[in-house]
C-alpha cells in the first residue's frame, strides 16, 4: 500500500470514528481530492576558477554567454499510485541570482529520441544581473519565484523519465580582473517543486 492510500485510509478510520459512522453505510463511490507537494532539486551553479567556466575565453577582454547544465533525479510516476489519478501539476521554480550577468533558465527533460523538452517554454525565467562595486562585490541580489500548470503532454512526458535538466545561461558576464578574482563569490541558485492534485476514488483505498 502507497503512502496515498495508508493516508486517506486512516482519515477515513478518524472521521468515522469521530462522527459515529459505521464504516459499512460508507458510500462505495467518495472521491478524494489530496494535493501532494513534491520536491524535485536544488542547484547551485558556482564556478570556483575560470577553469570551470564551460566556454574557450577569448584572446581580447569582451561579453562572455554560455550555458550550465545541471540534471536532478526526479520521477514523478514513483509519486502516485496511478497516473490516470493526476487532476494537474503545478510546478513552482524559486531563482536567484548572485552573479554579475543576465540570466535565462530553463527546466527541460530530455525524450527518448534525444530531444530536450523545454517545460518553460511559455513561462520565460529571466533575472537581471546583480550590481557589483568597484571591488566586485556583490551590492545587491535578484530573485523570482515562478509558479505554473504544466499540460496533459509535459505531464505525460514527465511521467516517462526519471531526470530533469536545468539550463542556466549566463549573458554578457564581463570577465575582467576585478570579476575574475571574485567569481567564487558568484552563483545562481534554483530549487523546484511541484504541487500535483489527484482524484482518488474510495473503491481504490
């Protein structure tokens, strides 16, 4: 028996018992309407030397953009007892930014043929770079919390693998001497969660 069902079976004991009910005149036929909240991973996209910047530096001192790719496990089928008892999905995505650049997030799975599916394809993450004074310094941070339904076919999709990719781009990262001595300071950190409702019918319990 799944969490779900040791839950809603103990509710049913609880209330029954406080309301004087005979378990037996319970209707066959209740749907229950739980919400469970999942977490799927945090990240924390840090970069110790210029070594681990994941781009060729060029030979002149100009914008730099390049992209970090980080994957969590996460597997929404081991969550719930049948995907046909999923209403929705809300995913809620908390970013924020300690680096001196534009970034664009994305949270993507990546399909059996290779294909990355971009779930925040129609919800863009954009933040702003953070200010930084004369030392390098970090004056100030930015950060955005996005919340969104996810469809009936990245529900599906999500249903079929067991990771999740985060794409941070960072645009227009001015490296300097000053940027290059504090780029241990800087980082972009990204931790996700999703809200799935269900509709579970008593007969299931």
């Amino acid at each position: 028996m799944k969490p779900i069902h040791t839950i809603l079976t103990l509710m049913i004991v609880s209330l029954s018992a406080c309301i004087g009910l005979d378990l037996n005149e319970i209707s066959e036929d209740l749907i229950y309407s739980p919400e469970l909240a999942i977490p799927i991973g945090k990240i924390d996209a840090q970069f110790i030397s210029i070594n681990q910047l994941p781009i060729e530096l060029p030979d002149t001192p100009e914008p730099l953009t390049f992209t970090k790719n980080d994957t969590v496990f996460f597997e929404l089928a081991e969550n719930v007892e049948s995907p046909k008892q999923i209403v929705r999905v809300i995913l809620k995505i908390n970013s924020t930014n300690s680096f001196p650049a534009g970034i664009r997030i994305q949270m993507a799975y990546e399909d059996f043929d290779g294909s990355f599916i971009d779930l925040t394809q129609d919800h863009p993450i954009y933040l702003s770079p953070v200010e930084v004074n004369l030392e390098g310094n970090i004056i100030n941070t930015n950060v955005q919390v996005t919340e969104f339904e996810l469809s009936k076919e990245q529900i599906d999709g999500l249903l079929s693998v067991g990771r999740i990719i985060f794409m941070s781009t960072f645009e227009d990262f001015i490296l300097d001497q000053t940027t290059q001595q504090k780029l241990q300071k800087y980082s972009v950190k990204i931790s996700s969660g999703a809200r799935v409702l269900l509709r579970v019918d008593s007969k299931e319990v």
